[in-house]
C-alpha cells in the first residue's frame, strides 16, 4: 500500500504539516530516506515492506543516496525476532542503500535480561518470552528457571545477532529530520538529548507543540494510521498485531507512506 502526495495533503490540513525546513542538517541531507517503524519480531511483514521499498525506489532514484532507517524494536510480541534480526543483517533490499539501525526500548531491555536475568526479568512481560521461542530457548521449569532462560539465550543467540543489539545507534539526523526511537525531551538540544529518554520517552513529547530544531521521526507509541503533525511523524502501526508496518518515504520536501497490508504479504 502506498500513501503518497494526496494522503499527505488530507493528514496535512488536518494537522497543519509543512515541509521541512530547507538546508541539510547533514551530509546526507539529499539523500532519499525510507524510515521503518517498529517492527516486533513480524519477519514475514518487513520482508513485505522490503519489496514495497524496492519497488518505489526503483520509481524515485535518481542518483541520489538511499538511506533506510530502522528506529529500533526489531524483538518481542511477534513470533520471529530471530528472523527479524537475520534480515536485518543480510543484504540491503535496495541495491547501495545504506542502512541506519536505531536501538529501541525492547533491545535496551533485552540485553539488560542477558547481563542479569532477575534485574531484567521485566522484558519476560514485554514480549521476552516469544524472542526467547524464535531462538529456540525454554527453561523447562523448575528453580532459577529465569537464570535458564538467559543462560539459553546467551547460549543460542548467534554472536553477529548479539553484536547487531550491542552495537545500536540511539539517534541520526539529515535534512532537517530527527530519527529516533521513542521521542525527544521538549527544551533540551538535540545533542543534549539523554538515551533514557530516546528510548522510553512518551509525555511530555507526544502532547508538546514544541517546534523543534529537526521534524522528529520516532516509533514507540502505536497509533492505528502514521502520526503525523508539524513537529513530529510516529511511525509505530502495531505491526505484530495489526499486521501493517510502515515505512515514512522522504524524497526531499515530500512525504509518503508505505504500509503492508494483507493483500501484499505472502
């Protein structure tokens, strides 16, 4: 599914978006940008977004850099993080594109279970339990059947896919965008912005009117069509649930959508 110039245009005077403000804010800034939302271990649903990228960029490049963004929660709730993850590392969908991968709130935690699994035993109730099952992990019960679950885990993770997690930016810019994970704090410099809060962040960005110094792209929060307003874009459908990822199209001044639906997975 494509959301292109029309859709954007209804979402625009509904919410009173503009386009971005002109000037780079990196090297990278004419660079044509797919940004992809939270994806939640749905292997078979980023496969089918893939070909939606790789369809549209076919359409729109025209020499210029191609930049995918991954704002992070990639594991947990659906039933294929490992999958997920292999994806992620193989090749890119689109020839020479380069490929940002953010660290989401879900990734934070899951590592934190591997370091210590009764200090990180919260991520069990975030969606642990079916990362755990995509990598083949089951305690068998019994006492310190957490400390079995991280044990499983550390001993059945492949090393590039604990390397990936391990290794995971919290933000990027260009072209007077923002990527990140969960939000920003209103009134704090985008330098001066604190992990914590690119990850985990809610209130008091969702509500703020703040006109910050990028149009910030995030995840995080799931809202049932993209979020988009004139500070902001949230990208996070649900996709383990609702079974429709999106990706944000950037090509230069304009903004698109790609979604999955159940007519283009197979």
């Amino acid at each position: 599914m494509v959301l292109g110039l029309g859709f954007m245009a209804r979402i625009g005077r509904r919410f009173g978006v503009i386009a971005p403000e002109a000037g780079p804010l990196s090297e990278e800034g004419g660079a044509l940008i797919y940004a992809i939302g939270d994806i939640h271990g749905c292997a078979r649903e980023l496969d089918a977004l893939h070909r939606l990228i790789a369809a549209d960029a076919a359409q729109r490049r025209q020499g210029q850099p191609v930049m995918l963004v991954y704002v992070g929660d990639y594991v947990d709730r659906g039933p294929d993080s490992a999958g997920v993850i292999e994806r992620l590392l193989g090749p890119a969908p689109v020839s020479g594109a380069e490929r940002i991968y953010l660290r989401g709130n879900h990734e934070e935690a899951m590592l934190a279970f591997l370091k210590d699994a009764e200090g990180g035993a919260e991520w069990l109730d975030y969606g642990g339990l079916e990362t755990l099952k995509s990598y083949g992990v089951n305690s068998g019960g019994g006492a310190l059947w957490r400390q079995k679950l991280s044990e499983g885990l550390a001993a059945n993770l492949p090393a590039s896919h604990r390397q990936f997690l391990e290794t995971l930016r919290d933000r990027w810019s260009s072209g007077g965008y923002g990527f990140v994970h969960a939000g920003i704090r209103p009134g704090l410099a985008w330098e001066a912005q604190k992990s914590d809060d690119l990850l985990w962040i809610r209130e008091p960005f969702l509500s703020s009117r703040t006109r910050f110094d990028r149009k910030i792209v995030h995840g995080h929060t799931i809202t049932e069509t993209p979020d988009v307003r004139p500070n902001r874009i949230g990208i996070d459908t649900g996709a383990f649930h609702s079974g429709v990822l999106t990706a944000l199209v950037i090509d230069g001044g304009m903004e698109a959508f790609l979604q999955t639906s159940p007519e283009n997975l197979s």
